[in-house]
C-alpha cells in the first residue's frame, strides 16, 4: 500500500524528551524556580525559538533562560560521560526498523535535530543504516509544523510523499506530515496530540512494537533481506 516510512527521531524513535525536561526542571531550580511537568509540556515539539520565547516566560527572562540553558548542556553532556548512549532508543524501535530493512521498505528520517545530530543519535544506537535518507531542522527555513523537513525528507528518496507513512509522536509533526501529503501514524511519548489532529491519523499506537502487525497491510513488500 505504500513504499516508505518516514520517521521523526526525539521521542519517536529515541526516548530524549524525559532526560531533556529532567534537566530543564533540575536546571530551573537552580533559580529557585519550580518548573512543574504541565508546564514544561507546553513546549514539547516546538520549534527552538518558540520553546525560548515560553521558557523565558517561565523561568523569569531572557537572562535566566540563558543561565538555564547552560546548566540544561552541561547536564546532558555529563550523561554521556560514562559510555551509555545518551538517549537510549524507544521501546519497538530498532526491531521495527529491522522488519521494514527485511522487506525491502525505503526509511528516511524528517527530524528537527541538525542533521548531525540526527546521525550521531541513531548511529550511536546501531539503527543508522535502516535510513536512506535524513532532513534535519538546520537545512529547512521553516520547523514543523512546516511541511518542508517531510517534503525534503521524500525528495531525498525520491518518492512521492503520498506513497509515504510518517511516524510522528507530535502536534507539529502530525500537522507537518499531513500538509506533505503523507498519511500519518502518531505513536504519543510526553504529550498526546490533540483529538482534532488525532482524528486526522492513518492510525493511533501505544509503542512502536504494535507496528509489527499492520506491516503486512502498510508495507506489502516480499522479504528481501535477513
């Protein structure tokens, strides 16, 4: 039924959103500011200066946006310190990504990471060489829910992206895929997208491991690899 998937990667295909917001709140406390977990959802799949502009407003400013944004680097660069992937990947990821391999199924990944982190973060974890084709927010003019990233993202593969499925966790993105012309399959991490935005889904999944059964249905391609 279609020729390729098209992946977000934060909080899609790796789980960085919970150490992210850990950090956000440890480093707001440092300015004896109670960052609470609604509150910080409020900028969970924005764009970069967007997340600024409401952060800012939560932590008292521009000065202390700045201040805790330093600590925020220092604690995730921290983290990788002791060999582990810094963001571990999700729950189903990396065996669905090896089904879609086996079937011949082209993947590509539309994220609003730089293309180097896109590339850092999944090679890390072993699941680089499932994609063909990357789009990273620093080659886009405009962030999700922009249609540029799954527009590139389908160019790069050369595929219409109506022959695509995007796997999205967010808002933005599902807006973003569905103004490609992508059908999309939304697979909620922090924040569950809205009732509107669902009932414009292919499909709704708890984790990527419930993928594995529609792939006959999504992705009718003969086994072609091990």
């Amino acid at each position: 039924m279609f020729s390729a998937a098209i992946f977000d990667m934060d909080g899609l295909l790796i789980d960085s959103e919970r150490p992210i917001m850990a950090a956000w709140m440890a480093a707001a406390r440092t300015l004896d500011v109670e960052l609470s977990h609604a509150q910080y959802l409020q900028v969970v799949g924005l764009a970069t200066a967007e997340s600024e502009i409401i952060l800012s407003g939560l932590l008292g400013g521009q000065a202390a946006f700045r201040h805790a944004l330093e600590h925020v680097r220092q604690a995730l660069a921290l983290e990788r310190s002791d060999g582990t992937p810094l963001f571990p990947i999700k729950p189903g990821a990396a065996e669905f990504l090896g089904a879609l391999r086996a079937r011949g199924t082209r993947c590509a990944v539309a994220s609003s990471s730089t293309s180097g982190q896109i590339q850092s973060c999944l090679g890390s974890l072993g699941v680089l060489h499932h994609f063909e084709a990357f789009a990273g927010g620093d080659e886009v003019p405009r962030a999700k829910p922009d249609p540029a990233l799954y527009l590139l993202a389908a160019s790069r593969l050369g595929v219409d992206p109506t022959q695509c499925i995007a796997f999205e966790d967010s808002e933005n993105g599902a807006k973003a895929a569905l103004a490609a012309g992508l059908r999309v399959v939304i697979v909620p991490d922090l924040k569950h997208p809205p009732a509107a935005i669902v009932e414009q889904a292919f499909h709704v999944l708890e984790s990527l491991h419930d993928a594995n059964a529609h792939l006959p249905r999504w992705f009718p391609g003969e086994m072609v690899r091990p």
